[in-house]
C-alpha cells in the first residue's frame, strides 16, 4: 500500500537504533535515502540509499544534505537525559540547522520527538496532543523545543512538520510501563511512511505508542487525516511485565518514568496545576 516519495528523504541519526530499523523498512519499500549521522552506519548500505558522516552541528553541511530532499526524517540528536550543555548543540542548534534546510527546500519534516516533552503529566490523566508541555529534564525540553521550532516554521515558512511523541520504540516492551508506551517498529514505520506521503500535514502532533490496551494517557491527534493506525499492541506482555515497576514512586507517578527521578529534588510530587502550593 506504500507510496514512493518522488524525491529522496534525509534520513538523520541513520546508525541510531530506529535509524537503522527505518533505513532498512523504508529502503524494502523502494524509498531512496540520503543518510547521515555523527557515527558511521554500522549495517549494510540498503539499495538507493547513501550515507554521509556530519554532526548536526554543522549548519552548512545540513543543507548541502538536503539538497534536493522532499522530506526530512530527523531521528539524529541525544537522545536521553543528559546535561544540558551536552544537549545544546545536536538538539537545539541541530534541530534548527533541519528546519533551516527544509525551508530552503520546500520539504518536510518528520520530527522525532518524545514522550518526555509531556513526561510531568500524572499517568491518570488523558491528555490531547495539544496539551501543555510539561517537559521532564533538559531532554524533553529539547523535544518541546524542536515541537516549538516546527511551529515557528510552519506559521512564518509554510514548512510542513508532524513531530512523532515516541512512547518506548524497542524490539519489545520490557516492563510495566511500556505496556502503555511501547511503539512496535511495524507501526513506527507504517507512521513515517504516512507521515512523508500524506499529501497534506500541516503542522501537526502525533502520539507515537501502538494500540496498547493500557495507553489510557494520550488521544486526540491527527492519525485519521495521516490515514494510519497502529496495528500491533505490548498486551500479550502483559502477563510477564505487569509486575515489573520500580519502586520510586516519582517514575511510577509520571507519564515520563525514569526520567522524571533523574536529578529530582523537590521534595513533595508537585500538585497538579502549575501554579498551586
Ligand atoms: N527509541 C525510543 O523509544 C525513542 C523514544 C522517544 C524519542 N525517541 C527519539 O527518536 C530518535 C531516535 O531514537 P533512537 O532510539 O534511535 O536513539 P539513538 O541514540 O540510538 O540514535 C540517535 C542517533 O543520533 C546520532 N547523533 C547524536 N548526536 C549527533 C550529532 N551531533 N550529529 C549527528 N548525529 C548525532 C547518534 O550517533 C545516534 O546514532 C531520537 O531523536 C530520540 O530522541 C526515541
């Protein structure tokens, strides 16, 4: 059912691990890819695809990349909690170079953000993709950052952008919370295959988890205008990972787990408004 894009599609952060599952499944279905990544690319070269090693720092080779492009899959950057200096250049200054290079070029961009932009929202809500940032750590900011920039871009530029909230894309979910997060790479890929032939995007959100029984958090987002679906779901793990939770009682409260404990030191979990006691 999948279409072919009439130009090639930037591929960034090729040798990552979603890179490499989205270099393979995009090259099978006869997409030509234009590689990059900081590190070599550690597989095979697939048919029509080819790799160039740049950092994203570096403004002027992101747009020599993009040359020609008619979407840009950017998947390149840090991509856990980090300090925020380590962040600074690949994820804020690498995530304008993209925006830069797709407005030179009139493409579009697929930006791989996270579930960490939203990560201090309480699993008991259910929130809307337009819901508040409520970022998790200088990383999920970088994510509400990049979301932000696709904004800018789309109301000043007219650039199209669907920014991908990934929840937990792995081979498989591997503990209690991933079956509510966990994206499958099938319906990762059948995403940005939707995401990049869609006619028409606009500047838009997408939760990116598949069809988990548990993922009571997320709904409302544009899926039925990209026409896709998720098709596969972390429930028959349920069995084996529903007991597997940590016992800090900050991940176990928060949308973004882990991360939310990381360097926390606020005492009290924080009250549900913003601006309460
Ligand atoms: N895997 C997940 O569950 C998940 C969840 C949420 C968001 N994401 C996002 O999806 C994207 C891909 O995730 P992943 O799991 O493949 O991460 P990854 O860390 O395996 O891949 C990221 C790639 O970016 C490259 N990179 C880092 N700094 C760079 C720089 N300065 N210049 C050029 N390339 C650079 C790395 O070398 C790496 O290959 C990331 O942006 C990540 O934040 C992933």
């Amino acid at each position: 059912m999948t279409d072919t894009p009439a130009k090639p599609v930037l591929l960034t952060g090729a040798s990552g691990g979603l890179g490499r599952v989205l270099a393979k499944s995009l090259t099978e279905a006869g997409w030509t890819l234009r590689m990059t990544d900081i590190v070599p690319f550690p597989d095979a070269m697939p048919a029509r695809a080819s790799f160039t090693k740049a950092d994203l720092n570096d403004g002027p080779t992101i747009l020599r990349l993009a040359e020609g492009c008619g979407a840009i899959v950017h998947l390149g950057g840090v991509s856990t909690e980090h300090p925020f200096e380590t962040i600074l250049g690949p994820n804020i200054r690498g995530v304008f170079h993209v925006y830069e290079a797709a407005r030179r070029e009139r493409a579009r961009v697929i930006f791989a953000s996270s579930n960490h932009a939203i990560g201090f929202h309480e699993r008991v809500e259910s929130i809307g993709a337009d819901t508040q940032f409520l970022p998790d750590g200088f990383y999920g900011l970088s994510k509400a950052y990049g979301e932000l920039m696709g904004r800018l871009y789309w109301f000043k530029h007219g650039v199209e952008s669907v920014a991908i909230r990934i929840g937990s894309s792995f081979p498989e979910p591997i503990n209690a919370r991933m079956l509510a997060t966990w994206l499958s790479y099938g319906d990762l890929s059948r995403l940005v295959q939707r995401c990049v032939v869609t006619p028409k995007v606009g500047c838009t959100v997408i939760w990116g988890a598949s069809a988990n029984s548990a993922m009571t958090w997320w709904r409302d987002d544009a899926r039925g205008a990209l026409g896709w679906a998720p098709q596969d779901s972390a429930d028959p793990f349920a069995g084996q990972l529903g007991a597997k939770v940590s016992d800090d009682p900050i991940e176990e409260r928060y949308m973004g787990g882990g991360f939310c404990s990381i360097d926390y030191s606020r005492g009290a979990p924080a009250p549900r408004g913003l601006f309460e006691d």
